[in-house]
C-alpha cells in the first residue's frame, strides 16, 4: 500500500512528538514503560523511526560520537 507524502509528515511529526516525550522522561521510565511508550506510538510513527529514536539514545548513552544515525 503506497504511502503519500503527507502520511509521510505526519508520522515523522508524530516521531519528533515521541522522541520528545521519552527524552522528557528517559531517566524515570523502566523496560514496561518504554514497551508502554511503544504501543501509544507505533501506529502513528511507524517501528522504524521509534527504533531510531531508541538507538539514537543508546548511542547517546554510551558517548558514541557518531549521534546523527
């Protein structure tokens, strides 16, 4: 099933709305949360930019200078 562009936008905005709420509360949430976080987001952002977001996170952490993937 083709996806337009504007479907497209949307689940990139719905991503960027996501990553904002789990950056807000990274520190507090435990693996039930972040599997909670996933189901409220994952239709509206699709697996792929959740996963990211996750990733971009874990790189974060672990001080990996390469943060743009």
């Amino acid at each position: 099933m083709p996806v337009d562009d504007a479907a497209m936008k949307q689940m990139d905005e719905a991503a960027e709305q996501a990553r904002i709420e789990l950056d807000s509360n990274i520190d507090h949430l435990t693996a039930r949360d972040v599997a909670a976080w996933w189901v409220k987001w994952y239709m509206k952002a699709g697996h792929k930019r959740l996963g990211r977001i996750l990733v971009g996170l874990g790189r974060k952490k672990k001080g990996d200078p390469d943060e743009s993937a």
